[in-house]
C-alpha cells in the first residue's frame, strides 16, 4: 500500500434518512407530483370513457352506479398508493442525498489541505464513479503536493532559502491549514 492510499474504512449505516433536506424534499415532491398526475390523468380518462360507454348503451347503467360506489374504495387505494411513492422517494433520495453530503464534506476537508482524505461510499449509493474520479483526484493533486515540497526543500539546501520561504508562505495564504 503506497503511502498516499488509506484504508478503506468499514461500512456504515446511516441512521437519518433525510440528510439534505431541501433536495429530497425537492426530489420528494417531483415524484409524489408526477405520480399523483398519471393517477388523475388515468382516473379521468377512465371516468371519460365509461360515461361515453354508458351514453353509448344506456343497459350499462347499473355498472356506473356501481362503480361511483367504489369512489371511496379508489380514493383510500389511491392514498395509500401515494404514501408508499412518498416512501420510495424518501429511500430513493437518500441514496443520492448521502454520497453529495459526504462530496460535500470531503472537499472541504480536501480545501482544508488534506490531500490524504478519500471518499468512500456505502455499496448500493450513487455516484460511485465520482468517487472514483474524487479519489484519483484527490491522489494526483497530493502528489503534486509531495513533488512541490521535494522541489522546496532541494531549492533551500541549493541556497535558494528566501524563495522557497516565500513559496511556503503563499501557499499557507491560498491554503491556511495545508497539511503536507
């Protein structure tokens, strides 16, 4: 293992589903919306065609008075319908919620000056690929970091102390808690 590379911690178990509040009620709401929408949408279409059935063969009466009975019946299915989509939006959004909390925290801590930090994500959450493009990044800027201090201290024994002094002070100013 090189010395760049960290260990892959073990796997953990969020305990709160809602991490980024504002997006997975955003993403919450689009859904419960648009399932919500192809619910009336059918519901009218159905209501639409029976009524020109029944129009069409007046014998089909006793159908439609049947089925407005069933209104309640459709009305409760269709709300527990929409709770169990609430639900699944809820999972479905904390997959993605979670990996950009943690994006979100791992380039600050990366701002920070810890080149050294890796994302890992729990298996079965999206954006695994950008995991992977962070941590190689992450991995290549700290070795240009390693190649810069090899740089600085060579250029201080070579007496070229007051420059690489005043390298390490702009790079404490563009990075205040850099961590070589």
């Amino acid at each position: 293992m090189t010395d760049n590379a960290q260990a892959k911690p073990a796997q953990f178990q969020r305990k709160t589903i809602l991490i980024k509040k504002h997006l997975q009620y955003r993403y919450m709401a689009l859904l419960f919306l648009s399932v919500l929408l192809a619910f009336i949408i059918v519901g009218l279409d159905i209501i639409w065609t029976v009524s020109k059935v029944v129009t069409e063969h007046p014998m089909m009466q006793p159908l439609l008075d049947e089925m407005s009975s069933m209104v309640p019946l459709f009305g409760l299915k269709i709300a527990m319908y929409m709770v169990m989509v609430l639900i699944v939006s809820a999972v479905i959004s904390h997959r993605m919620a979670g990996p950009i909390f943690k994006f979100e925290k791992s380039c600050a801590t990366v701002a920070e000056g810890d080149l050294a930090h890796r994302v890992y994500l729990r298996q079965g959450d999206q954006l695994t690929d950008l995991q992977d493009q962070f941590n190689n990044m992450a991995g290549a800027v700290d070795e240009v970091v390693k190649e810069y201090e090899k740089f600085r201290l060579a250029a201080a024994e070579a007496g070229m102390k007051e420059q690489s002094e005043a390298l390490s002070r702009r790079v404490v100013e563009i990075m205040p808690k850099f961590k070589i």
